[in-house]
C-alpha cells in the first residue's frame, strides 16, 4: 500500500486524511494518508523517519505551516513555482531522491475563480502575510489576470524581499506588485487573501476594514473555528467572507495529481465536506 501523510504542528486537525482517502475511493487509487506531527525544530528528522518507518512504502507528504520552508531546503528537487516561492507543500518521494513542489497558489486561484466564481483578470488584490504562505500563492495570483498584487506584512523587509523574488515573473503577465507595512496601506482592493498567523492564533484581522471594495471578497487561509473571526468581520464590513476550506481541497487535488497522475473530482468532494464540517 502506498503511503502518504500530512506533516504539520499542529496538524491533529486536518482534514487531509479525509479529503484524500475520498478522492482515492473515488478514482479508484490504492492508498494510505496519515497525519504526522513534526517537532518545531524537527522537520527534517521526522521527514526521515516517515520514510524509513514504512520499509519504502511513503510516496509522499503535504507540508504545513510551520514547515513550509523547511520543506522546500529538504527536497532535492524543485518544481520552477516551489522554486520561485522557496517553500514547498508536497514532496514526491521518487527514484531520484526527493521532489518539492507548491500546490498551494494553484488551489487558491482555482478556489477563487472556480468555486466562489470571481474571474480575477484586472482585479487588485491585498495578500496579507510575506512566510510560507503568502510565498506560495504570490507567484500563481500575478498569472491569474489580476491588475495588481499588493503584499503586506508587518514586517516590510520581509515583504519587499518576496516581491522583489517575484517582480521578473510579474512582467509577462502585465501584473503590478509591491510591498506595503500593514500600517501603511492605502486605497481599495476586490480580492483580500489573510496568508498570515493571525486567525491561527486567535488575533484580531491586522489591517483595517477600509482597505475592502464594497462586495470584495475576503479570503483567510485558515478554516474551521479558526477562521470565524474574520469571516465575521468581513461580513460585518460588507464582503463576502470566504474560508480556506475550498483551497485546501483545491490544493490537495493538485497534489493528489502530482502522486498520482489523476485528477480528483474537487468540486464534488469540496461539497461533501462543508456539509460535513457545516
């Protein structure tokens, strides 16, 4: 049996294992996903001992916060989009040793513009964070159409340094980009994506509601009771509060095609899952 996981701290409430063995039953794929949390200072090690516990059966691992970078410095191997990103959410364990690659800003866009039905060709949007996150959507949001990308992180230098990472692969697709203090920010924007820590750890949404279009969409990446506070804000300001739900699945669809060369009905199991979860 062919083994997989997720590899986070926390990670006890992902749902992951579910979304995976649900696209396994449903293109008929043999497979086993877990869980595994990894030591903060351990990544590395405990990627080892995954391999090497299941006498050569793991073909892969989902990485998530807080390892994403420790991911893209342990693969061998990098997708050009991990390698724009440097972090990495899906290793493929093959022949040749380790491959990292960055599902992440596919399933947002896919998320965006699939399921919540909002094409993002001319928007401007507010992508709030500069880590792992922030690092793997950046990349796929300048490709997606929009106008203008504005990334804002509390610390500047952090965020100028991601744009700067991105402003060669911003210039084929005609896409703005630039890096703004999250006390400095000015103007409105269609599109805003929460990629930082903040509903995670229980704090308030860290920029102010005037950055929002009238009817904007307002993203956060988590999901679940960690992302009710922003929902609420956002609909409390006149958006359309959205959850990072739909990009997991999204995310994990890609992934899933990656290991295994097929690709998951998302949308039906998307659906599936809010109704479980409500």
């Amino acid at each position: 049996m062919d083994l997989y996981c997720v590899m986070g701290n926390p990670v006890e409430h992902s749902r992951s294992p579910w979304i995976h063995a649900r696209f396994a039953e449903l293109t008929g794929q043999a497979l086993e996903y877990g869980r595994r949390q990894a030591p903060v200072d351990g990544f590395a090690q405990a990627l080892a001992q995954f391999r090497t516990s299941t006498q050569g059966q793991a073909r892969g691992c989902n990485v998530t916060v807080p390892f994403k970078f420790d991911a893209a410095a342990a693969a061998e191997h990098l997708s050009d989009r991990a390698a724009l990103a440097q972090a990495v959410n899906c290793l493929s364990f093959r022949e040749d040793g380790v491959h990292g690659d960055n599902t992440d800003g596919v399933g947002l866009v896919n998320d965006i513009t699939r399921n919540a039905g909002l094409s993002l060709a001319g928007r401007d949007v507010l992508l709030l964070g500069a880590g792992g996150a922030a690092a793997g959507v950046l990349g796929p949001l300048l490709a997606s159409g929009a106008r203008r990308v504005v990334v804002a992180n509390r610390t500047l230098g952090k965020a100028i340094a991601l744009v700067q990472r991105h402003a060669a692969a911003a210039l084929p697709h005609h896409a703005e980009v630039e890096a703004r203090a999250l006390d400095d920010l000015s103007g409105q924007f269609d599109v805003l994506v929460n990629a930082t820590a903040s509903s995670l750890a229980g704090d308030a949404v860290p920029v102010s509601a005037d950055v929002l279009k009238p009817g904007a969409l307002a993203i956060d990446m988590m999901y679940g009771p960690a992302a009710a506070g922003f929902l609420a804000w956002a609909a409390r300001h006149g958006a359309t509060p959205r959850d990072g739900l739909g990009m997991l699945v999204e995310q994990a669809a890609e992934a899933f095609e990656i290991w295994r060369g097929v690709r998951p009905p998302a949308a039906q199991v998307l659906a599936e899952l809010r109704a479980i979860v409500g």
